[in-house]
C-alpha cells in the first residue's frame, strides 16, 4: 500500500494505525517530504515500513515497492499494539 504521511484532513500516522489493526501483514511503501530520521521519530511503534521521500518519479517508486517488508507482530501483542521496529 502507497501512503501518504501528511494529507489533508488526515495524518498517515494514524491511518498506518488503523491498516495494522484491521490486517498486520499489509506491506506499506510511505511517502513524505518530511526526513527519514523525522517519519520515523513520528512512526515509532508503529511496525516495519518501507520510506520514499517525495518528490520521486516512477523509477523510484516501483523498486521502493520491493523494499516494503511484511509486519511481524511479537508474541503477544495484539495487532495496532507497540511492536517496536522502524523505518527501512
């Protein structure tokens, strides 16, 4: 899944929240303007996620989909849970 951080009305974050409650296993390619270092003080907690930072054209975007890792709950956490992890 292709997601934006920043959008309006919405914050990513909180959509990323969501999507791991409903199905853990999603693999999510996020976007932002915002630094890798800055996505991923936001995101902490929120499990594995692949980053491309924007602007990007085609030939970044679909090598970044192949970048996006499966999250793994540890045993234990319920799905939306802190499950530690970060950005690759």
């Amino acid at each position: 899944m292709l997601l934006d951080l920043t959008m309006p009305g919405l914050d990513g974050a909180e959509v990323l929240r969501e999507i791991r409650a409903v199905n853990a296993d999603v693999r999510v390619l996020l976007m932002s303007g915002y630094s890798e270092q800055d996505v991923l003080k936001r995101l902490k907690g929120q499990g594995r996620v692949a980053f491309l930072h924007k602007p990007f054209t085609q030939e970044t975007l679909l090598p970044g989909f192949a970048r996006c890792p499966r999250f793994r709950k540890p045993a234990g956490v319920q799905a939306g849970g802190n499950a530690g992890g970060g950005l690759i």
